[in-house]
C-alpha cells in the first residue's frame, strides 16, 4: 500500500519552543521529503490539454485565490499541495482534448482522499479554510 505525505503540513504543539534538536530534525525531514519526491503543485499551472477552454481573467483570478488559500492552509494545506502536484505530473487528456478526470483522478485518488478526509474532517465538515470559505 502507497502511503502519501502531507508536504509541507506542520503542526508543534502551543508553547513549543524550538532547540537545536528541532532544527536538526527539521532539516532531516526536509530532506527526506525532497528525496521521497514531494512535489510543489502549481496554481498559475497552464492545462496540458489544449481544449480545456480559457477562463475569464475574474474567473481565473478566483481560481488562484482558492488555490492559495488551499495551499497555504495550516492544516490541510500539505495534503492540497501533494494532491495538486500529482494531479498536474499526471494529468491526461480524452482524445477530444479536455482534461479525463476519470483517469487523472484516478492516478492521484489517495491524495485527493487525504485532503478531503483532512478538509471536510475538522469540526464534522464545518471547516473553514484560511479565507473565510
């Protein structure tokens, strides 16, 4: 069974302060999440699928937004980031040209799962992200 990372999640418990054990372990674990693969997804990413139609420049301003907002969560935004990075190093198009979400969903259904489960976990789904959403 694959497990996936929460790239860039952390969490220290309140009054935590830092000592030269911490930096060590955080430079370690840094590391090892660069050479396990831990991926950076994109949110100004261009679709590789040349009909995945343009949007509006409000509309794709949104959609950056929201997608910052994912990212930069506290305490999801590491299971965002390794859903958005599989999902752009494996995206497919149908042969009509639009993204087949069926196959790249597919591919990357454990990291989606993740930050769902993360999302809509807190507080019974009651979650609200960074944003205010």
């Amino acid at each position: 069974m694959k497990t996936v990372e929460n790239c860039g999640a952390t969490a220290e418990p309140f009054g935590a302060k830092p000592t030269i054990v911490t930096a060590v372990v955080g430079v370690l674990a840094g590391a090892t999440l660069f050479l396990s693969g831990c991926q950076n997804g994109s949110c100004d990413y261009v679709s590789k699928c040349p009909n995945d139609g343009p949007t509006s420049p409000v509309a794709e301003q949104n959609n950056n937004t929201l997608c910052n907002n994912r990212k930069d969560d506290p305490t999801c935004g590491g299971y965002y980031n390794s859903y958005l990075a599989c999902f752009q190093s494996n995206q497919t198009c149908t042969p009509s040209g639009v993204t087949d979400y069926t196959v790249t969903d597919g591919i990357c259904g454990a990291q989606y799962a993740q930050w769902q489960d993360c999302y809509y976990g807190i507080d019974g789904g009651a979650y609200v992200d960074a944003a205010g959403e």
